[in-house]
C-alpha cells in the first residue's frame, strides 16, 4: 500500500520502523561520497598502459611532440575525434585535458568579442549539469530552464523561448544526459537543428561528454547535428564538445571541439593567442593507445563490465525499497547517474543521507541557480564507489527517502 493510502496510525507505525532502520545505517559510521560521476580506480588503471606512452616524440606530420606549437591539435588526433564525432578533421580542434574548460572559454570568447552581452539568456533543460549553469551564472547569462523528456529538452517551450531575441543559446547534453541518462529523439534534434532562432548568433552548445558511454552493451546512434544543422541552413549553429575523460584519465584525458569552419577561425583567433599549443605528448599517447573508434569502443566495454553491476544494484534496491512512495528514477543504458524524483522532499532527503555519511549532489544542483521548482531532484553517482558500497549507500538513501516520504504525507 502507498504512503498515501495508509491512515495516520498506519503511518506512524511505518515511520517508526523507518526511522529505526536509517538510525542503525546512521549508527555504522559510513562515509561514501557519491556526490560526482568520478570514474573510480578500476576505471583508470585500464589505461594505465598510456603511462608508458608514446613510444615515439614524433607525430604522423613530424612534429615534434615536445615542442611548442600545434594549437590546433595533431593530424592523428584530429582524425580520431572526428571519426568519433562523424565529422571531417577540418571541423574539429583540439584542446587539453577538459572540455568544460573549453566551454567556458567559448562563452568567455563570445562575450569578450560582443557577440554575446552579459545579461543575455540561455536556455537550460533541466535536470542538467550543474557546472553548466555554473559558467552561465559566472558570466551574467539569465537561465530559462526548459524541463527535460525521455526524447530530450521540451520542444515546444525551447522553441516558444527562442523566439527571444535575447536568447544567445542552449546547453545540451544528447546522449546519456546528466543527470537522467535520457538520449535526444532524432525527432527532437531535427527540431534543435531546424529551430527558428530570433538572435542569429545563437548556438547550440552541444556537450557530447557521454557519447560512448553505454554500460548495457546498446549504443544510441544519435542524428549528426552538424549534418542536420548544414542540411536546414544553420550549419553554424552547433558547437560540439567531448572528451576523454571519462574513457581515459578524468585528469588527464584530451579534449575536443567540432563546428563549421567558420566558427573554428573565429574561436582560432582566441585560441593562437592565449596558447603556443596543447600537450601533444597526450594527444600522441591517446591515438597509440586507442587507434580507432573500434578500439575506444573496446575499451568503453570494459567501463560498461565494472559500471553494469553497481548501477543494476542500485536500481533493483530502489525497487524493492521505494515501492510505497511515489518515488520515480530512470534507468538509463548509459552515462554516469541515478537521477531520484521524489517531489517536496529533496532537501529533507540530502540532510537525511549527510548527516548518516553519504554525501550525495546537493539538492537543487541539478537547476539553474540552484532552484529545483519541485525540490525533487535527487543525483547519486555510483562508479566512484566500490561495488560493497553500493548497498550501505542505497541503505541509506532509501530510508531517508521513505523517512521524508511518510514525513511529507503526515504533513
Ligand atoms: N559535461 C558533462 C555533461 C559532464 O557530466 C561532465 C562531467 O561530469 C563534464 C562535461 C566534464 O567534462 P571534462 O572532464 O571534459 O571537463
């Protein structure tokens, strides 16, 4: 019987027995950080062969990969994120070790050139990353949240919002997105591509962070959005960002951006001054090691064996445990979260699982600024833990969740 149906009596006897149940997971002294989709040490040491990489300093292209110079990547590299991504090299640059750095830095570029003001709007479908809406609240830029679907942001209002003027951009996250694990409907990037926009600088930023990252052995084929803008006549509009960080070394991965020609010159311009160039001795050490996509997705499915367990845990704890709230969760094929919905009760929730030692996303982090309009988004990243932390962990989320749950029915 749900929390709902149950008489007063009925559910003071529950909250007492949860209650009981999250003090003696409080009493065991835990303390499990799930706040971040860290890759944990299992997940590195399969690449730990690139310690002992390259074997060679000179690149395809006779570089000298101790040098200074190629800003924009070595050819081979190049190639490699383009083969990755579906695009031509000529489409993509190269940068260092992390794309969100690359993102800030091409809002950075837009606004410190005038093509973007502060104070300006961005669209935020949300659930969604919270250093997204980090670098927009550093910048000045107002964020209109757009909710999220199974098939990616709500259309609808993204295009009703865009009829803005003010509106210079969108974040999405298309495959395996952050938090939710939800992967963009064909229909919803034809949509993105084709999308009447009233301010003609406006860009898709378009963070593939999780293109390979599956862990139940089903790659999502999105649509090329840079094929798709071309085809509509907005072939400026995406500015595409991935990385290796969560294939390779989280802090020490390679990182890439693909757009038209013309927007790379643009972002070129910034990029020949602010560096001589990237660290080429990583580049060169990635394309040894991985050599093709084939060999990336070889090794992505080793990341989906150490990955699979603790997440299939995870959620068969949850439905064992949530059946009488109206707790709600996506199960993904992919990507790096547990993503909870139990509306009201976020917060009370978060305090629950910290003050009985699991640190878990900060409610609300999920939404811009902070504000989740229901207070029910709740982020958990599993891969960090060891697979014999996964239950202690859900012990706890799940009696916080009935605790507040009963709480929040009783009023
Ligand atoms: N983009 C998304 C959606 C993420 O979830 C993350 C990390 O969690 C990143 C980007 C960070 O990428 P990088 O390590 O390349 O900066």
């Amino acid at each position: 019987m749900k929390y709902t149906e149950m008489s007063r009596e009925q559910l003071q006897t529950e909250l007492a027995h949860h209650k009981a149940e999250y003090a003696a997971h409080q009493s065991r002294g835990l303390k499990i950080n799930a706040t971040r989709g860290k890759p944990n040490a299992e997940q590195l040491a399969l690449a730990d062969a690139l310690l002992t990489l390259p074997s060679t300093h000179i690149a395809s292209d006779s570089t000298d990969v101790r040098n200074y110079g190629g800003a924009d990547g070595l050819p081979e590299m190049k190639q490699l994120f383009a083969d990755l991504l579906g695009v031509t090299p000529q489409e993509v640059i190269v940068g260092g070790n992390a794309s969100l750095n690359m993102m800030f830095d091409c809002i950075a570029t837009l606004i410190l050139s005038g093509v973007w003001q502060r104070g300006q709007k961005f669209l935020c479908p949300a659930p969604g990353y919270d250093r997204h809406f980090a670098i927009c609240e550093y910048f000045g830029l107002e964020m209109l949240t757009i909710p999220m679907t199974p098939d990616g942001p709500d259309m609808d209002i993204a295009e009703r919002l865009a009829a803005d003027p003010n509106v210079v951009g969108m974040w999405c996250v298309p495959v395996f997105s952050n938090p939710q694990g939800y992967t963009y409907s064909d229909e919803t990037i034809r949509r993105l591509a084709a999308m009447p926009v009233a301010n003609a600088a406006f860009a898709l930023l378009w963070d593939n962070a999780y293109a390979i990252h599956h862990f139940k052995g089903v790659r999502p084929q999105p649509l090329n959005i840079l094929r798709e803008c071309e085809r509509v006549g907005n072939a400026c509009r995406p500015i595409i960002f991935t990385s290796f960080s969560k294939i390779s070394y989280a802090g020490s991965g390679v990182v890439a951006m693909a757009s038209c020609v013309e927007n790379l010159n643009f972002f070129r311009k910034r990029i020949n001054v602010q560096t001589i160039g990237p660290d080429k001795i990583n580049q060169l050490r990635h394309v040894e090691f991985f050599r093709d996509v084939a060999g990336i997705q070889a090794h992505m499915d080793k990341h989906a064996a150490i990955l699979r367990p603790k997440f299939e845990r995870a959620y068969t704890l949850l439905s064992e445990r949530l059946t009488q709230t109206n707790a709600e969760w996506t199960t993904p094929d992919g990507g790096y979260f547990l993503s909870v919905e139990v509306p009201g009760c976020a917060k009370r929730i978060y305090a629950l699982c910290r003050e009985a030692g699991l640190e878990i996303t900060e409610a609300g982090a999920a939404y811009p600024y902070g504000k989740d309009p229901l207070d029910a988004n709740l982020r958990f990243g599993p891969s960090f833990l060891r697979q014999d932390e996964i239950d202690p962990a859900m012990d706890v989320l799940c009696s916080a969740i009935n605790v507040a749950a009963i709480e929040q029915v009783l009023g």
